[in-house]
C-alpha cells in the first residue's frame, strides 16, 4: 500500500519546494515537533520533491510540489526508491559483536520494517528499546559511499533522531554521523526528526537547520481521521480528534488507558 497522503504544513512545505527551486535549500535538515504531527511524513514528502521528475505538474512548468504520478514518486510512496533511505529506530541486534555482521544484521531489520510498513503505513510508534545503533550508522555511511542509482539526488531521514543517543552519554552513533552531517556529498540531503531536540547531542543540533513543525487544525486531524481510518461516527471522531491534540498520528487511538499525546506542561512547542 502507498503511504497515506501528507496532512496539512502547507507553508512549511511551500518554503521548502521554495527552497528547492532557487538551489537553497539546506543539505541538513532537523524536523522538529510533537510526536505524531507529521514530521517523517513531512521528510518523504520533501524527498519526493527531491526525486520527482516533474515537480509542479509537468516537465517545463515551475519548480512545485512532486507530482505523484511520475515513476519516482510512485517508488518513494511505496517505500522502494532506491535513493531514499528512511532510517527508523529498530531493536538492537543480538547477532555477534563482529562490526560487518552487525550492520548487515541492521540492514536485514531495517528491510522487514520497511516490508512491514509498505503493508501497513500507518504504523505505531518505535518501540521504547528502539534504537539508532553504531551498526545504523554503519550501513548508513556504507550507502552514503554509493553513487545515487535512479537520478542525481539521494535523501536519508532519519527518524525519531534522538534515539542516535539512547542514554545520556552513549554518543558513539551520533558521533559516528557527525563528519557525514557535516560535509554531506553534494548529491545528498540529510533530514533528521525529532520530538525532543534537547536529548540531541549540541554537536549534531548546530550542524542542522531547524524546522519547526506545529500541532495542526482540528479540522485537518478529523479529516485524516474521516479518510484515513475511515471514522465517521461524530462521537468517536470527536474523541480521537480530542486525544490527537493537533497531531493526526495521535487520532491512531481510542480511549483505552494508552496515554494520550498531550503536549508538554508549559507548551514547548509552537502552536
Ligand atoms: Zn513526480
């Protein structure tokens, strides 16, 4: 199944289709904002943008939004451009200390995640022992050493970054990024995401551009809600759009004694 369409952030996505057209746009990039409002979404959409062979509608027309319809869009949707790579925190590897075999072990889960959200897109969140190991790291620098196959961009999101440093002071994987961040290849775009920036190491934060992403219009989660889940009963509607607080990941639950995604006591985040 393709991914579900993005939602919302229209004048983020607009200043970065801008960005784009006009050669600025940021090799490193951090989408920052509540868990659940759209931020690797938001990542394969720009790396659609990236990819798409006729950005804006056709060939000729102005730089725009990727169109959908061409072959690169259609295998960024399914999750099978060969030059996106989505990182997502997996759980760590029992296979052997030995560093080649890790990374392939790493490569091998990150392809059954990926199978298992080409089924099934609309997925939960990463598991609390979830992780981007040293191994991570690895396969991504081994990709990063290829040439792009398809075209002449390649994207690598890396999801819920923060897990780069699963504990105060485990900073191996982050470190191991840093140099890649840095000085990425010219054909390359990072993009980092992230629901808590302040458990990033300094060193990654301050080679990135930040992109802050807000909670949504109610409007906007009950429609994702309405047409992606396909919820149409008022009452449920208006308790999951309750419990999603702005971010259309959030209306994935029901009432059951799963904590719902407030956002933090003091608001950190931009509404
Ligand atoms: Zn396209």
């Amino acid at each position: 199944m393709p991914l579900p369409p993005l939602y919302g952030h229209e004048g983020t996505r607009n200043r970065l289709v801008g960005a784009i057209a006009s050669g600025r746009l940021p090799q490193a990039l951090l989408f920052e904002g509540p868990r659940g409002v759209g931020k690797q979404r938001l990542a394969l959409w720009l790396a659609q943008a990236l990819v798409c062979q006729s950005p804006g509608g056709g060939p000729g027309r102005a730089k725009g939004p990727p169109c959908g319809e061409c072959q690169p869009c259609k295998l960024v949707l399914t999750l099978s451009h060969p030059d996106v790579h989505w990182f997502v925190p997996l759980e760590p590897s029992k296979r052997g200390a030995d560093q080649d075999r890790q990374v392939d072990a790493v490569e091998d889960a990150l392809a059954e995640e990926m199978a298992a959200r080409r089924e099934r897109p609309l997925y939960e969140p990463a598991s609390g022992l979830a992780i981007h190991s040293i191994g991570a790291v690895r396969l991504l620098l081994r990709r990063l050493a290829y040439r792009p196959v398809l075209g002449r961009r390649r994207v690598f999101v890396i999801g819920d970054a923060e897990r780069l440093v699963p504990q105060p002071g485990s900073d191996a994987a982050a470190n191991a990024l840093l140099k890649a961040l840095e000085e990425p290849p010219v054909d390359t775009v990072f993009v980092l995401t992230s629901a808590a920036v302040e458990a990033l190491p300094p060193t990654i934060v301050s080679r990135i551009v930040r992109v802050r992403m807000a909670r949504l219009a109610d409007s906007i989660v009950a429609a994702f809600a309405q047409q992606e889940l396909g919820i149409h009963g008022q009452a449920e509607l208006r308790q999951r759009v309750g419990l999603a607080d702005g971010c259309p990941a959030g209306s994935l639950r029901r009432r059951t004694g799963v904590m719902p995604m407030r956002r933090p006591q003091g608001g950190s985040y931009k509404r």
